[in-house]
C-alpha cells in the first residue's frame, strides 16, 4: 500500500516494520477524537481560503459518513496504514476523491496526535472527576446513616482511640476531594490546543488557531510550535492523578478486606460483590476489593513506564512517543473500572455497627483519654502519660477493661483521680469529647457532613 511519504523512497517498506510499528492496534479508539478534529481542521481551512470551501465541505461530510461507518463497525482497519489517522485519510480519499487530499494541509501527524490525546484525556479526566464525586455522595449517604456507630481507631493496625465510623469514611472523602482537585487542576493544562504547530515549527500558511481553539471547546491555544508536539506532560499528569486516586481506592479495599474477615467482623460485603471457592464451599471472598488493590500497581507501572519513556527524548517529536498510549489506556481504563466497581460496591456493604462498638470497648482505647484527664487536673503530661500506662499494665495483669476499674482501684495510681474518671474512659464520652477542628466528636462530623454537602452540590 503507497505510503504518504512514498515520494522520498525508492522501495517498499518491509512488513516485518510494517507490525513492528504499526499503533493501530490499540490507537484505533482515537477515531472520535480525530474525525472531531478533522472536521473542525477542514472548516478552518475552507474559512481562511486556503481549500475551496466546496472541497472543505466535501471533507466534513466525508468524514461524518467514515464515523458512522466506524460507530457501525463497517470500516476496516488496515495495519499497513499504521495508525488512526492514516486510516481515516486514505479512506477519505477513496471516498471522496482529490478532496480528500487536502485535509492534512497545515497539519503534521505530530500535531495531529497530540490534539487528540487531549481531546481524549479531556474526556477521560471530566469523567474521573464526575464518577469521585459520586463515590464522595454515596460515602456521604452512609456517613449520615451511621453518623453516631463507634468503631476503633487504629495506628500501626493496632487499637487505638474510639472514633465515628462516619468520621473514618469521611477522611476518604477528604482524599477523594483531593483527588477531584488534582483532576481539575490537571484538565487545565490538558485544555490546551497544540493543532497549527504541524510538525515542530508552526506552518506558512494563514491559519486560525483561535478559530479551531474555540470550535475543539480548548481553553487556550499552545503557545510554542516546538513544546506542542514535544510535550507529554498532561499525559504524565494525569497518570500521576490516576496513580494517586487508585492508592485511595487501594487502602479503601484493603480496609474493607481486614474488616470483612472473621477476625474483624466490622462489615459484610454483598453476594454481588463477592465469590466464592472452587474447593472450599463456606468461603465467601471479597474479591473485587482485592482486584481493586491488585490493579492499582499496574497504574504505577503505567506512569513509570511513560516517565522513562520521555526521560531522554530530545527535542521534539520522537517515534518513542507512539509508546504512550498503551500505558495510558490502559491506566483510564483501570481507573474507570476501579471507581465504577467502588461506586457500586458501597451501597451494599453491610456494616455491623455491634462488633464495632463492642470492639472499641476493648483494647483501652480510652487510655489517651485518663491521661488527659490527669492533665485537666494539672498533672504534667509525660506524669499522666507514665500513671495511665501504670493502670493499662494492671488491667492486662488482672484482665479487666479500664472502665470496669472501680473508683479504690483507680485511685491508687494517682490521688488526682477522683468520681468524676468515669465519663472519661468511655468510648461513647471520649468519642463526643473530640470536638476540635476536624475532630470525632459528633457535632464536628455533622459540620464536615454538611460543608462537603455544599461542595458536592
């Protein structure tokens, strides 16, 4: 098949080159994103008079009839014209005729690509932004079903201070909101125009980058011909984006695992959202949170993968950068799939709100709680800190809990203590006590509920 650029070269190109750099394969799902811009490409160039507007005309309505075909599946894909938009050209071309020809005026594959990468991740990036904030509602909706359920809270996976249960799942839309703010930010620099640098040094030809600007809905226009074609780092970006939110939705799973298991008790996730063994027939796994954790290291792979592609390219445009795109789809697929799964998964989460409280009980996790108390009666902190560690030894030895210590018993640590302890080493009163800024306490849960409430709306 006679290649573009037929007229520098005296023979055919091997066919063993022709699989080795074919992008067609996976670039094909471009094909929107670059009839869209073709068309808007043909207008201009029947605007400013540099085609007939007759063959300008010819072209659009060309390519309108290509899309249907391809949104049919009726169009054959020939991996001898490599990617995309060789494919569509030269089926224009057969289509239309001579016309056809003049749709690659002032424009370079180099450019070509870049714009609709961007068309792409435009899309990509608005629904990633769209689907967080669903994920944010839903864990919103469960938050004000169990706005006052106790759970423990853990460092090291260990007990540590009782908590809210919606207090815990609102530190993942605090994660989640920075997500959609890193997502946000990222499309900005992605809204950028880079068609009319054509191949790295911008073209002789009248063109209105503006025009075409507006058409594509890009928010402003690249303003170096050489950085247009060169550039990937809203690819970068949004992988980094991508990479970051998975990690959220990771730890997310991860929790959700632990907390599933017989060990914990805290939740049952839904049949739907589980399977089972091919040997064992008790086990009910929950594997899709599993394959959430598990995808997320593939979307790391993908960013190092196009951060060392790009490491040692110089300037400007490079074969290498064909290379993007398999990681890059594959890390918005992985996304999509991750934050739809987790959207439809959350609903249908049971949680056992019992175990939880019962659970935060144990383990003294009221002990930070005796110690501050000792300090509201004017004890020195590492004293307090020294006598309430002295009172969780005795519990252990003797087996008790810090609330089931009577008044004799407690008062031989410390003549500081007194009647009024109790309140303190109570889950319930400890959890309502935390009323600083961002605190568990139930009162600042409500304003976090509500505060996201407005943001979300």
């Amino acid at each position: 098949m006679k290649k573009p650029w037929a007229g520098r070269f005296t023979d055919t190109t091997s066919e063993l080159v022709e699989a080795f750099t074919e992008s067609i394969s996976y670039d094909r799902r471009l094909w929107r994103q670059d009839i869209a811009g073709s068309i808007v490409h043909a207008r201009m160039l029947g605007r400013q008079g540099i085609i007939p507007k007759k063959d300008a005309e010819a072209i659009v309505k060309g390519l309108e009839e290509i899309a249907s075909e391809i949104g049919a599946g009726r169009f054959r894909f020939s991996t001898a014209l490599e990617d995309i938009h060789m494919n569509i050209e030269a089926a224009l071309i057969k289509k239309i005729g001579p016309a056809g020809k003049k749709l690659h005026t002032a424009r370079s594959r180099n450019d070509q690509v870049a714009l609709d990468l961007r068309l792409y991740l435009r899309e990509e990036t608005e629904g990633a932004i769209s689907s967080l904030r669903n994920l944010q509602r839903t864990m919103l909706k469960i938050c004000e079903r169990h706005l006052e359920a106790i759970m423990p809270g853990y460092t090291h996976t260990q007990r540590a201070q009782p908590v809210l249960l919606s207090h815990h799942l609102l530190a993942y839309v605090e994660m989640f909101q920075r997500d959609r703010e890193r997502f946000a930010d990222a499309l900005d620099r992605i809204n950028v125009l880079p068609l009319g640098a054509c191949a790295l040094a911008g073209t002789t030809l009248p063109i209105d980058r503006a025009y075409v600007a507006k058409a594509l809905g890009f928010r402003r226009v690249s303003g170096n011909s050489i950085d247009a074609v060169s550039d990937r780092d809203y690819v970068l970006e949004f992988l980094s984006c991508a990479s970051l939110c998975l990690m959220h939705l990771s730890r997310l799973a991860e929790e959700f695992v632990l907390w599933s298991t017989e060990e914990f008790g805290m939740i049952e996730i839904s049949d739907r959202f589980t399977t089972g063994s091919s040997i064992m027939p008790q086990k009910k796994n929950p594997d899709v949170a599993e394959l959430i954790r598990g995808k997320t290291g593939k979307v790391y792979g993908n960013l190092i993968a196009v951060l060392t592609l790009m490491k040692g390219l110089p300037l400007s445009y490079n074969r290498d950068m064909q290379e993007d795109k398999p990681s890059l789809f594959e890390a918005a697929d992985t996304l999509k799939s991750c934050l739809a799964v987790m959207e439809a998964m959350l609903p249908e989460v049971r949680f056992n709100t019992g175990r939880m409280s019962a659970t935060a009980e144990k383990g003294y996790s009221t002990a930070t709680d005796l110690a501050e108390y000792l300090v509201r009666k004017g004890v020195p902190f590492r004293e307090a800190h020294e006598i309430t560690g002295k009172v969780v030894l005795y519990c252990i030895t003797h087996g008790k809990n810090l609330l089931s210590l009577d008044l004799k018993e407690l008062e031989s640590f410390s003549p500081f203590i007194a009647k009024d302890v109790y309140p303190f080493l109570d889950p319930s009163q400890s959890v309502k006590s935390r009323r600083s800024y961002g605190g568990t306490a139930p009162s600042e849960v409500r304003r976090q509920i509500r505060q996201y409430r407005k943001i979300l709306a």
